[in-house]
C-alpha cells in the first residue's frame, strides 16, 4: 500500500538529513582542481618559468592524448580550466550555479549528474571530430554548463530571464531565443573562428554540450525511469510547438490509466514512488503529482 513505503511514514523531523546538491559538489571539485593546478604552476613550474605542463599533458583533452590512448580525458578535461587568469574558471561556475540549480531539483541529482557528464562527453567528441590530428589541447566545463542551459531553455522556451551582458548591463530574453543563439553562435564560431585558428574558444565542444543537452531532453527526460517494472506506462510530456519535429501521417495515440480500476492505480502509484527512489521528487510531472496526491485518498479507503 502507499502507507508501506518508509519515506511516507516519516515525519519532517524524521526524514533523513538532505544530500548536498549536486551542483555545489561540481563546483567545489573544479575549484580544488584550480587551485591544484595554480599550487602546481607555483611550486613545479616548467621550464624558463613556464606553467607546469603535467595536468594538461595527463587530462586535458587533445587529438594527441587521445590517440596515446589517454581515452579519460574525454571526461577530466572538463573539470581543469585555464591558469593564465580566473574568468574561465569564474563565467563556467557562475552558469552552473545559476543555471544548475533551476534544474537539478527538476531531474533529481543524479540525471543532473548524467547530463553534466554527458555534455563533457559529447563536447569531448565533437572537438576530437574537427581536431583530431591537432595537439592543441582543450579544458573547461563550459560543453557541460551548454548542456544544463540547452535543457533549461527546451524546458522553460517562454519563461523571461534577465542575463548581465559583461556582467553589468541588464537584457530580459525568452529563453528559447538564448537557445537558438548559442546553436547559431556555436555553428558560426567553429567555421568562421576555430576551423580557420582565429580564436582559442572551442565552439565545437560549446555545440556537443548543446546537442547533449537536446538529446537529453528529447529521449531520457521524456522517459520512465521504471524501466523493469510492472508498469510501462509513460507520462505525457508537452515538447514547446517551435521545437517539435513535424510528422507526414502518424496519428498521435494518447494512453491514460484507468483510475476506476484499484489495481491499475495501485501499479501506477508504484511506478512513481520507484521514479521518487531513482530520481527524486522533483523528476514528477504535475500529473504524477496529482495523481499521488489522489491515491492518498482513494487508497486509504
């Protein structure tokens, strides 16, 4: 029954003590990082004075590390930054603080996670794909912040947000519209600044972390995390009209669950409680949360 389940039987004072989010993990890690890599340039310097050239040689990402088969730094690379200055390391962890925690409470902490890893991924994989004989290697966290952003403007595509441009001067945008700009500066970027050596700003990894981002949207927050249980059946989720894909004949086929059947809701309110253990309370649709609320009622009858 509903009531079985330990975490509905716990009273606010009982509930155990909240994790630390995510986000606040990620930054904390790529700040301790910074700071090894500055104590590094500091106490092991390279030669002639230069910046100590080992966490670059050992995990940043390049088309020369990769082919020594140094296959990690498709991920550590996305947590070392540029030590020439601090607003590398500053604009990345200011977009996932802002960003991050508008939507790590609506996916949970550890998809939040899977998205930020996935977008270092793909970001990894679309640089390897323009600069795959280049030794030029490329740090930051800025393809996982892109994918965190790209899924927070398919998510709120109207939803007004003020941005600081240069940090000072303030512009109110509908999100949707950040979103088609950094595709198009992103696209622009790598053919008119990165491909012809004009810029050290990796526009190819800024547009893998967007793709992570669309494709996290489109086939993984739009799915059941209850996988293997008894239940299937999968929430509706409305995708904004200006990102949906246009289809010739197929006919769109709703299912609902029938709620006068006791068992059919007893199974579904079994789907959403196992969704709360994978993913946390904030991964529900407001259908799911209504109905949880009305199972309450219904089932303690």
């Amino acid at each position: 029954m509903l009531y079985d389940r330990p975490y509905m039987r716990q009273s606010p004072s009982e509930a155990a003590p909240q994790k630390t989010s995510m986000v606040t993990t990620l930054i904390v890690i790529s700040v301790a990082v910074f700071v090894l890599q500055q104590v590094l340039n500091v106490f092991l310097p390279g030669p002639f004075g230069r910046e100590n050239s080992f966490m670059s040689q050992w995990f940043a990402l390049s088309g020369h590390n990769f082919q020594q088969l140094k296959v990690w730094t498709l991920l550590s690379y996305g947590f070392l930054h540029s030590t020439a200055g601090f607003f590398h390391i500053l604009g990345n962890m200011l977009g996932l603080f802002f960003i991050g925690r508008l939507i790590e409470p609506t996916i949970g902490r550890e998809r939040f996670l899977s998205l930020y890893l996935a977008g270092t991924l793909l970001g990894g994989l679309t640089y390897l794909l323009f600069h795959f004989n280049g030794s030029g290697p490329v740090v930051g966290a800025s393809a996982s912040v892109m994918a965190i952003l790209a899924l927070f403007c398919l998510l709120n595509p109207e939803r007004p947000i003020t941005l600081l441009i240069f940090f000072i001067i303030p512009v109110t945008v509908k999100p949707k519209w950040v979103f088609w700009g950094s595709l198009a500066i992103s696209a622009g970027g790598i053919l008119l600044y990165e491909l012809p050596g004009n810029s050290n700003v990796a526009h190819s990894a800024h547009l893998g972390g967007l793709l992570a981002g669309i494709l996290y949207y489109r086939y993984v927050h739009n799915r059941s995390t209850a996988f293997f249980s008894a239940s299937h059946a999968r929430p509706t989720v409305e995708q904004p009209a200006w990102f949906k894909r246009r289809k010739k004949t197929e006919a769109h086929i709703s299912y609902k669950v029938n709620r006068s059947n006791r068992d059919q809701l007893q199974s579904e309110v079994d789907r959403i409680l196992d969704k709360i253990n994978a993913s946390g309370f904030g991964s529900l649709t407001e259908h799911e949360k209504h109905t949880l609320d009305r199972a309450k009622d219904l089932l303690s009858r």
